[in-house]
C-alpha cells in the first residue's frame, strides 16, 4: 500500500514584542491608514535582539510535536528566508534544540513558498520509506534583513515559526497530504531579493554604495505574478483532488498582502470568506505565513476536521505551489 | 470602442466602489485617487473581462478611462 504522509501536529510561535502601524509611523513617513488600505496589515510581530530565527523555529517545533502527542520526529526541515547564519544551515540547531538526537536536518530555501516545498520534500521522504515522520518548520526572523529606511517592506513584514509534524499513514487519512503542485520561474529572480552578501556578490568584495543587503521587492510586478501563479496553482490542486470551487471549504494562501489575496480568491471564484486571514495581526511572516494561517484558522473555528483546505503560496525564486488537504482533527498548540 | 469603455466602467462600479455617473472619458486614474496596486488589480479585472493580455505599464494612472478602454480594444482587436 502508498505511503502518505498526515498532518498529526500543528504549532505556531509568535515573538511576545508587537509593532503597530503608529510605532511605524514615528519612524517612518507613513500611517495606520496608509498602511491598512495598501496591505490590510494592523501590527506585526517581531523578535528582539538576542533571538534569531532557530529559536522561533524550536518553539513551534515544540508545539507541534506536542500537539501530536509526541516526542520525537525522524527528520527536521526547515523553511528560511533568514537562516540564523549564512552557513551551516538552520535546521540541525533546531533538531538539537528539540533533543531529537541526530536526525537528518536541512533548510529549504523558496522564501515564502518554503514551507510548500518544505511539505513537498518531507511527504517525498515518509513516502519513500526512508523515515516514518517530518517535522517541517517554516520559521523567519524577517526583521533581520529589512532596511530600516524602508517603509514599505518594514511595513508589510513581519516575525514568527509555524509547523507541522507529518507522519507516516493511509493516503484516504483525514491530514494526509493530497494533490501538490510546485513550480519556479528564475526569469524572475530580481523581483523579490536581497541582492547583495551572497557569491553574485559577497560581502567582501564591494562594500561601497551597490552593496545592499537588505531585502528588496518590485512591489506591482509581484502582485500580478503572484494573483496569478497562486490562483492557477490553487486550482489545479483542487481540480486534481476531485474538488470543484464551491466545495473548496477554506483557502489558505501566503499571507502576503490582503489585496492579493482576495484577488486570488477573485479571480477563482471563490467568495472572499473562504480565503483566510491572519497577517492583520502578524503582517507577512514569509515561510511562516501558511502554518500561522492554518493554526489561526482552526483557532478561531474557521477549519474544522474534514474540511476541505487548499494551501497556496508564492515568494522568491520565484517560486510558486499549493496543495490540498483534507483537514484532520488536530489540536494546535 | 464605447462597448469597451462601458465595460471598463462596470469593472470599475462593481470592483472598486466608482459610481458610473462620477466618470467620463476625460477622467484619470489619478483623479479616481487609485493607486498603483489598483491599477494592477483593474488590469487583471480587465484581462479577464476581455480576454486579452494586459501588461503592467498598459494602465497608467495618468492615463484616462477612455485612454484605457482604446489600449484595451486595440489589443482585442488584434487578436480578434
């Protein structure tokens, strides 16, 4: 019999410190109102100096083990756009913050469709056989590489970990991962960026004014790009599923701009309630920003087991995906 | 050409809170106060009203509804 890999734990950490659309605005020339109308954005999270991203990540780690009822997992992967340095990667410090012994640890990198791929190579790993149970973070300290000056990317970001332990189970399981579609476009690969800091062009070659190593986005060409690519991706999941638009019971997609997300529900002709929204309260937490959304949602009653979820994310690459989920009963933590 | 623009006033009403009579040709984006996200938001309204491929720059916010609904007919018309 397939092996699928289910949902059995859901966890999500959130750094204590808020930041309102006022605090920004005594920094910064900009306004609650100015801020709500472009992003639909009222505060956001963000960590302080001495956390970085792994200790969100093992934080929701913690929870969503416990969440399943467990203690361990066979394998740890996780989503980052903000390692917590540029090598090794993050995900061996959050295993061994989680006392999981030495279970393969590795980071992927798709900025805020990582924790899609991140579920993608996981359910690859329990389907193979190779191990019986993932835990996939999806965690960001954003904050670390906005540029200060910025107020359109200070505004829209923000910090946070979410994550899901998937173990082994039956394909028919309520939470076992179901249609998953995964695509990239490097034709786009200057839209969301931080261009310098990396070999194209590191840190100790050019320290004069070119050199910017803070995060970058054309703002216009993402949208459309990103109505888009999420709107056919979250479609083709659903059609695949056996699921036609009505029957899509929530859609959870990255939780990047309030703007674009109803315009992906639009343009599937889904009705604007079935999309669900969180970054009101978190603003975008990047490879977070799907595992917050899911955990908020059964929070607040909005997914219930059986209910037919599709996710759906777009980011940097750039990358794109979704995949549908008939949801489990599970408790976040 | 007024089948165009009369549509590209119905996205308007129904999408972005414009009532009919408040617009004419003559009338900007600008004036209409939409920024640049909403021009985005109108083209992908538009792309799918008409079935033609509206690129970023094909609406500007100087532009007038009538300037608009023209760039929009020429491009159905030549894939008509």
């Amino acid at each position: 019999m397939t092996r699928a890999a289910v949902i059995s734990g859901l966890g999500s950490w959130l750094p204590p410190r808020i930041v309102t659309n006022d605090d920004l605005a005594r920094e910064l020339d900009t306004d609650d109102a100015w801020i709500r109308s472009r992003t639909g954005i009222g505060q956001r999270h963000t960590a302080d100096d001495r956390t970085a991203t792994s200790d969100l990540a093992v934080e929701a780690g913690r929870r969503a083990l416990k969440s399943a009822g467990r203690e361990s997992a066979d394998c740890v992967v996780v989503a980052t756009t903000t390692p917590d340095r540029p090598c090794p990667a993050t995900a061996p410090l959050v295993a061994t913050g989680l006392n999981l012994g030495t279970v393969p640890a590795f980071d992927v990198a798709a900025v805020c469709t990582g924790f899609l791929y991140g579920l993608g190579v996981a359910g690859g790993l329990i389907a193979a056989g190779t191990v019986d149970s993932v835990l996939v973070v999806g965690a960001e300290k954003f904050s670390s590489i906005l540029d200060p000056q910025d107020r359109s990317t200070r505004a829209i970001f923000g910090d946070g970990a979410g994550a899901v332990l998937l173990t082994a189970g039956d394909p028919d399981a309520p939470g076992a991962l179901g249609p998953l579609d995964l695509a990239s476009d490097g034709t786009g690969s200057d839209l969301i960026t931080v261009p310098s800091g990396g070999s194209r062009e590191p840190f100790t070659a050019r320290t004069g004014p070119g050199y910017d190593p803070y995060f970058r986005m054309v703002g216009k060409t993402v949208f459309r790009s990103a109505v888009e690519r999420m709107a056919a991706s979250a479609l083709d999941v659903a059609h695949r599923a056996g699921w036609s638009v009505d029957e899509v019971d929530l859609l959870v997609p990255h939780q990047a701009n309030l703007r674009i997300m109803h315009a992906v529900a639009d343009r599937m002709k889904l009705p604007r309630e079935r999309c669900a929204v969180h970054l009101d309260r978190v603003g975008n937490t990047a490879a977070a920003a799907v595992p917050l959304a899911l955990a908020d949602a059964v929070e607040r009653g909005r997914l219930r087991p059986g209910d037919r979820v599709v996710m759906t994310a777009f980011g940097g690459g750039i990358t794109w995906g979704a995949c549908a989920v008939r949801w489990p009963d599970v408790t976040p933590i | 050409m007024n089948d165009v623009y009369d549509r590209l006033v119905g996205l308007l009403t129904r999408g972005f809170g414009i009532e009919p009579d408040e617009v004419s040709t003559e009338t900007t984006f600008n004036e209409l106060e939409m920024d640049s996200l909403a021009l985005v938001e109108l083209g992908l309204a538009a792309q799918d009203e008409f079935g033609v491929k509206i690129e970023d720059d094909d609406i500007r916010s100087s532009d007038s509804i009538g300037q608009a609904a023209e760039a929009i007919a020429a491009k159905a018309v030549s894939i008509g």
